[in-house]
C-alpha cells in the first residue's frame, strides 16, 4: 500500500472516530436534564487502535431466542463506551457537567477541523504533483 493510500486510511478512521465521539458528546449534552442519566465517553487512543486494526469494541451481540430474531450484532463502532468519573452528579442522579461536556465538544470539533485540514493538504499535494509532471 502506498504511503498516501495508508495516511488516507488512517485520517478517514480518525474521522469516523471523532465523528463518534462528537454524537456521545452531544447525547451527553442532549440529556443533561433527564434523570438517572450517566454522561459516557470513550478513549480516543484505544478507539483509533481498534479501528485500525479492524476490531469492534463497542458492540454487544444480542441474544437470539428464536429463529426469527435478528442477531444485532451492535452498532460496529471501534469504541467501548465507558460511564465519565464525575465530580459531583446532580440532585436527580444526571451525571452530566455542562462545562466539561462543551469542554470536550471544542476539543473534538477543533481535532476533527485538523483532520479534515490535513486531508485537504494532502489532496492538494497531490494535484500539485500531478499538474507539476504533466507540463
């Protein structure tokens, strides 16, 4: 595999975790007033290695009592979900902080706007490549 092709393959992954952990932080922030609600998040590094090595950590399989029944082989994401410590949960049990939750939503938007920036440079590098040996 060509140097491009496998830096291509490691962006692409990369998105597609952030784009995960960017729908857990916004569940998060979605639910900071329902009741009993457990902020969760994941470990971007342990994610990343198990997108790359082709590994689901997040899935759970369902169990199939009858013939019928689909096997739900889970939602195929490299990421196991984990419940976030937090330092002091809400009356109603909501474990959710506001301001490390936009605290994370920043980081994450930030991170993913590098991604998608170094993609771009890449693409660029390449057609400057190509229209440099065609003249």
């Amino acid at each position: 595999m060509s140097d491009f092709s496998k830096n291509f393959e490691v962006y692409s992954r990369a998105l597609d975790v952030r784009t995960q952990r960017h729908q857990v932080l916004a569940s998060n922030i979605a639910n900071a007033d329902t009741p009993n609600y457990k902020a969760r998040d994941f470990d971007f590094q342990g994610a990343m290695q198990n997108a790359l090595a082709g590994r689901i950590g997040g899935s759970l399989g369902l169990a199939r009592t009858a013939g019928g029944h689909l096997g739900g082989g889970g939602d195929g994401t490299p990421a196991a979900l984990q419940y976030r410590t937090t330092t002091q949960a809400a009356v109603d049990g909501n474990t959710v902080d506001m301001d490390v939750e936009r605290a994370h939503m920043a980081e994450n938007a930030m991170q993913y706007q590098i991604l998608t920036q170094l993609i771009g440079d890449k693409f660029r590098g390449l057609k400057s490549a190509m229209v440099g040996t065609q003249g």
